[in-house]
C-alpha cells in the first residue's frame, strides 16, 4: 500500500487535538531515531573523521570558548 505526501497531510490535518499531539510526539521520536542512525552510518564510514580531528587541534591550540 502506498500513500502519498498529499494523503498524509490531509489526514494530519484532520487529526483532533489529541490525536495531533500523539502523532507529533511519535513523529519526533521516529525521526530523532532515523537520525540516530544516519549518524552512526556517518561515524561508521569515518564522514565525521575530518570534522573531529579539526575540533580537537583547535581545541589543543586553545581555540575554543568555555560554554
């Protein structure tokens, strides 16, 4: 079975409140963890490698900001 963008939008917009704020609440956890994922592929693969070592150089060469 398979539904469009289209029909899903429709059907979000016709959720009562409740509904909505379940769907929303689902929608967020379903995505962080389609997230989750892609990052743990991304590490995995090394993509963040670069990224990591820059941080580290500078952090070690004290360009950093205490948050």
């Amino acid at each position: 079975m398979s539904v469009s963008v289209q029909e899903i939008e429709q059907a979000v917009s016709r959720l009562p409140a409740k509904e909505l704020a379940l769907f929303r609440r689902w929608f967020q956890e379903f995505d962080a963890q389609l997230w989750d994922e892609q990052f743990e592929q991304d590490v995995k693969a090394g993509k963040l490698d670069k990224l990591a070592e820059r941080a580290i150089t500078e952090y070690q060469a004290g360009k950093f900001k205490e948050l």
